[in-house]
C-alpha cells in the first residue's frame, strides 16, 4: 500500500482519489500547465468564458452573469472541468452562477450558489452542498469529505511546485544570441521584435520596463521560448504579430500586477504572485497561472495544446546539487571504482 501511493506520486504527480471521486489531483507543474487553460492559486473574480479546465485554489466569485467553463472540451479523461479549492469565511466555494458546458467532473472544497451544466455526465462533489443543478444536467455529491482532504493536499503541492518551477526558468541562463531580442521606437507606436531564435529551448531576460514602452510584439518564434521578465508590475500588449505564438511562455517571478492591456493576448503565462486585470476588449488565448484574476472576456486554449514536459525538457524541475553534495558524489563513485579494481585484482591472483 505504502509502495503504490509513493509510485502515483512519482508519475507525473497525480494523486488518484478514490472513494466518491475518481479524478486527477494534478500536482505537477509542467502537467498542470498544459492541462488547464486557467489556474489561480487565490480567487477569480468577475468570470466570463473560460474554453478549458479552470483550476481555482481560493473562491470563484462569479459576478458577470454565468461564468462559462469547459466550452471547447473533447474526450471523457479523468481531469477535472473545474476545480475550487477555497471557501469564504461562510463556507462557498462558488458564489453566483457557474455554467459547466463539458467534462467529467467539477471538484469544489465548499458550498455553491448555483451550477448549470449542459452535459449529462458530469459529477459535481462537493464539500460541502450545492443546490439541485439547474438543467438538471449533472449528478451531485453533496458533503464528500475525502475531496476536502485531497483538494488541500493538491492546492499546497501545486502552488508550491507552480512556483519552484517559476524560479527555475529564471535562474536559467539565457539562450540568446545578440540581436535575438530588439526593443524600437519607444512610445506609442514602440515595437519587441524576436529574431534568430534556436529550434530548442531559448530563453530570454526582459524588464516590466522595457514592456512599457512598446505596444506591438512580433516576430518569430522557433523551438519553444521563455521570457523571463523581472519587475513589480507590467503590461502585456498585442502578440498578434507574433508567429508560432503558442510556443512562448511569459515567467513573471516578482510581479505582483499584470494588466492585459490590448486587443488580443496570445501565449502563455506563469506569474504565480500576480494579481492579473484583463480589460473589457481582451481576449486571451494560452494556458495561464496567476495569483489572481479579474476577468472581464474570454480565456481561449492555445491553438495547439503544449506538452510543457517535453517543450521544458532541458529546465530540471528539482533543485540543483549543492557543490559539496557533488563532491561527496564524486567521492563516493571514486570509492565504488577502487573497490572494483580490487575486487579484479583478487580474482585475477586466485586464478
């Protein structure tokens, strides 16, 4: 028993529930990033559309009609449409409406105002109790207690593993070769252009500054590209002119506001410390991780979904050895290798 949850552990980071719940508890950042179009460590506020699987560690506080999650869905699989780890200080863990277009299953810590589904398959369990499904389009379990342990279990893990890997892009050296990233006519017609970019891993450095003084990104995106961006607060504005733009993704590790700002968003984001602000006339289309978020529009799913596993290959996800740790690794190979000269010799001499 003890052996099998270590190996679930290890593979991939997902925890099977059992019991009332049969649903992935992704813990694993990489996984967790290509899985859901939307995750917030803290709450979503507003609510709109959201094309994939919304991931929520506080509350869903829907106030713009019905928050819509799960439009774009395809296949049965076993992760979650929605996930609400959190409660308010009166036990909700969803206030207003939430409409659930697809997917298995809708996991919440607390209570709920109100659900409506349009699929007849999904399961909603909850902690604590949800009212009679509008549509009546859904299955409830209400009062599941083994979800309340298991969401607390997931939120501690992924955020702190979402922000180990934020950390690790951005002590990852740079890529870069000089002219691959050219800031130009700084003002209001200010241009980010990418060129001669590897077909791997590239990894570039840029300030919340330099993002102020420009409103167009473009260029072309070869491989896969990290922008490490230091600062307290930025804005991200149009990447429409930005090819292959599904296969960057922004690492905010420091800022702690985020507006998107113009028209349209293309690209992913990881700013695990962000209280992001999207603007009534912007669209976002990627996979996205915030402290947390004011929607006002749509979130889309990339154009093509992202194997992060594969795309970040070359990043480790764990931390590096100590170069004492090294050295007693060293050490101890040198100390197996005579041994094993040894252990020849003396067979060589019996012989």
């Amino acid at each position: 028993m003890k052996n099998t949850a270590i190996c679930s552990m290890l593979l991939g980071g997902v925890f099977l529930a059992s019991g009332a719940s049969a649903a992935d508890y992704i813990t694993d950042a990489k996984q967790a990033l290509g899985a859901y179009n939307l995750i917030t460590l803290g709450d979503l506020n507003g609510g709109h559309h959201v094309q994939g699987r919304t991931y929520v560690g506080g509350v869903l506080n829907s106030t713009g009609g019905n928050t819509e999650i799960g439009s774009s869905l395809t296949g049965s699989g076993t992760i979650p449409t929605l996930t609400v780890a959190g409660k308010n200080a009166q036990g909700y863990s969803v206030t207003g409406n939430v409409l659930i277009q697809k997917g298995p299953e809708v996991l919440i810590s607390g209570s709920a105002s109100s659900f409506t589904s349009n699929d007849s398959k999904t399961v909603i369990s909850a902690g604590g109790t949800v009212p009679a499904v509008q549509n009546n389009m859904a299955t409830v379990k209400n009062n599941q207690s083994d979800v309340v342990t298991k969401l607390a279990s997931q939120k501690a893990a992924l955020a702190t593993n979402l922000k180990d890997l934020s950390t690790t892009l951005k002590n990852t050296a740079a890529t870069c070769s000089a002219g691959c990233v050219t800031f130009s006519d700084p003002g209001q017609n200010g241009k980010l252009t990418f060129s001669n970019l590897g077909n791997g891993l590239n990894v570039v450095n840029v300030t919340a500054a330099q993002l102020g003084t420009i409103s167009l990104i473009q260029g072309t995106v070869n491989g896969f590209l990290v922008i490490n961006v230091s600062g307290a607060s930025a804005t991200l504005n149009d990447t429409n002119n930005l090819v292959n733009r599904q296969n960057v993704l922004w690492n905010f590790t420091d800022a702690t506001a985020l507006t998107f700002s113009d028209r349209q968003f293309f690209g992913s984001v990881l700013a695990t410390k962000a209280n992001a602000t999207q603007l009534d006339n912007v669209t976002m289309d990627g996979n996205f991780v915030f402290q947390s978020i004011t929607q006002t529009n749509e979130i889309h799913l990339p154009s093509s979904p992202v194997d992060y596993s594969v795309k970040l290959t070359p990043v480790p996800v764990g931390p590096v050895p100590e170069p004492a740790s090294w050295a007693m690794m060293i050490a101890g190979f040198g100390l197996i290798g005579g041994a094993l000269r040894r252990r020849n010799m003396g067979s060589a001499l019996a012989a």
